[in-house]
C-alpha cells in the first residue's frame, strides 16, 4: 500500500436516514480505532503460568475522533442535533487505498473552542453502537 494523504481519511454521516452520507465539514484530523475485550480463561492448570485467552469471545467496538474548524455548516447542524437528541445514524469512515467502514454510532462527546485571536474550532468524538461493515476498496 503506498503513502496516502491524511486529508483522504474521511468522517461521513448519513444526514437524514436513508443513506445520502456528507463528510463532517471543517476536520483537519481524523482517526479510527478498533478494540476487543478479551476473556482471560487462565487457570492453575495453565501452561507455564502464561494467560490464557479464550478466542471469539468479548466485546468488540470502535470510535471515532476528529478535530477541525467550525464552519456551521448542515453537517455541523446535523450533528448538533444529533448530539442532543441522542440519535445513533449511520456513519461512514472512508480509509484512503483501503476501504470503508460503515455502522451505527453515537456522538460520546462534542467540543467547540477558540480564542481572541484566532478560528473557532471543535472536537467530535463518537462510540460504535451496532455491528459495523467493511467494504473493500
């Protein structure tokens, strides 16, 4: 895979349910993370004192972060509204040369600031809430 820019890793969210996604406007970051829990099986009869960990088992999530300016645009209204009506749409992360991650989540956490001197900005942070997809590129 060769060196792709950070800009093409996009946040999308399906603005009004039935699957017309728009990019989370004003981001300047962007990351994914994926997590499983694990179910630690380990007994006195385990080999050398090693954990054991018992495969397919847990929770599985991801989240999602990003940073950016405000721009107020509809995406920014969109996820506002959102936020405090504690929705759970569709979103979309495009990996760049990779593929597409697709699934429910819900904004965790929503943050605007400044200063005097220069742009408004705010942090976006949301949490999987249902199986996710990965499609191929």
């Amino acid at each position: 895979m060769a060196v792709q820019s950070g800009r093409d890793l996009l946040i999308r969210m399906d603005m009004i349910g039935d699957g017309t996604f728009e990019t989370v406007a004003g981001l300047r970051a962007s990351r994914l993370s994926f997590n499983a829990d694990t179910v630690d099986v380990t007994s006195l009869e385990s080999e050398g004192g090693w954990r054991e960990l018992l495969g397919g088992a847990g929770v599985r999530s991801a989240s999602i972060a990003g940073s950016g300016v405000f721009r107020d645009a509809a995406s920014d209204g969109r996820a506002r509204q959102v936020f405090f009506d504690g929705e759970v749409p569709r979103f979309q992360v495009i990996i760049p040369s990779f593929g597409r991650v697709e699934g429910p989540f819900q904004i965790t956490s929503l943050e605007y600031s400044g200063t005097h001197d220069g742009e408004a900005t705010y942090e976006i942070a949301l949490a999987s809430a249902g199986a996710l997809a990965f499609v191929a590129l």
